[in-house]
C-alpha cells in the first residue's frame, strides 16, 4: 500500500509537473474560458464540490459546456453545446484542473473525484482509496473513458452505474493504491496523452 513518503514524492512530482505545465496551459486555458462563456452564456469556468483525499470536499474546476435553457412551461433545461461536445470528447473541459493539481486537492493520477453518495460511503478496505489524491487521469479514468456512451445505453443508467461500473472503479482503485509506484503513475499519463 502507498506509504506517507511515497504520497509525499507523488506530490513532489505533481507540484514540478504542474508548474512545467502551467506557463504551456495559462493562454489556452485563458482562450478556452473565453470561448466557454461566449458559447454557454455564462462565467466559463465550471465549479462543484466533489470528494477527495481522506473523504474531505473540495472544489473541481472544468470548462462549462452546458447551456440553460427555457422551455415553454418556464422550466430550465441544461445541455451540452456542440462546442461543449466537442470540449468534453477531447477531454479540454478538464484543463482547469490543473489549478486543483496546483492548490494540492487532486494529484495528475488517480481515482476520479466524484460527488458525494460515492467515495465519501466507501466501508472497511474500500476506504484505502480515500488514501490518495483524486486524479485527473487513473486506471478506471482510462477504463471507463467513455462511460458517458456506455450509460446512455442502459435502461437505468444510474443503477447501472452504482452495481456495475463503480463496483468495477472500486477495485480498480483499491489495485492502485495497493500497488503504487512511479512507473505506474508515469504509465497512466502516457496512455492518457496517447487515448
């Protein structure tokens, strides 16, 4: 299992990674929030609390691809934008993220942060994934990198998702964090560059 030292190097390594990085990203990420609030109409950088290390909440950051909208019966319905589409395939909307890598509530791999009534009621040696920082890519990420497709195929799509695929995420994430090593982490962010 991933020792306090070891956790303490992959933050060594994320914090150097991130601020290589950062000078490269700041003008896209600055143009891609541009483009998100002209298309959706609203502040393009998107913000939801989300579960992370030791089970405490904090907030993601991702480009905002959903548009609201009115209907005749004065109800709002949010949906993505073509360019919203677009940002979420190509996996741009998560650019953001590389702030939450900064400030030290996700790491560059990782189990994905999800929002409460998931990783937050994880029971016995489930809970060792709460060990690690969230990522923004990870064994299950790279797994399940279509996992939108896969729901929209299900009868209910949400039951599907708690007794099939995060049941799956589980273990996937338990594995990692059982058998971490910097190789592996370096492995995860070159499969991610290559998908």
């Amino acid at each position: 299992m991933i020792s306090k030292k070891q956790l303490f190097w992959k933050r060594v390594f994320d914090l150097f990674l991130s601020l290589v990085l950062l000078p490269i990203c700041i003008v896209p990420i600055f143009l891609l929030v541009t483009i998100a609030t002209i298309d959706t109409k609203k502040y393009g950088v998107f913000s939801q609390l989300r579960v992370g290390q030791h089970g405490r909440l904090f907030k993601i950051y991702k480009l905002r691809t959903l548009k609201e909208e009115q209907h005749n019966l004065g109800h709002l319905n949010k949906s993505a934008t073509r360019l919203g589409r677009f940002f979420r395939n190509t996996k741009l909307d998560e650019l953001p993220q590389l702030f939450n890598v900064i400030i030290g509530d996700m790491s560059f791999v990782g189990p994905r942060p999800d929002v409460r009534g998931f990783a937050d009621e994880l029971q016995g040696e489930d809970r060792i994934i709460l060990r690690v920082k969230p990522g923004i890519t990870g064994p299950a990420t790279l797994k399940y990198k279509n996992e939108e497709i896969v729901l929209s195929r299900q009868i209910d799509p949400e039951k599907y998702n708690r007794t099939i695929i995060w049941v799956d995420k589980v273990e996937i994430n338990k594995k990692y964090v059982q058998n971490w090593s910097f190789y592996l982490d370096l492995n995860f962010i070159t499969k991610s560059i290559l998908n």
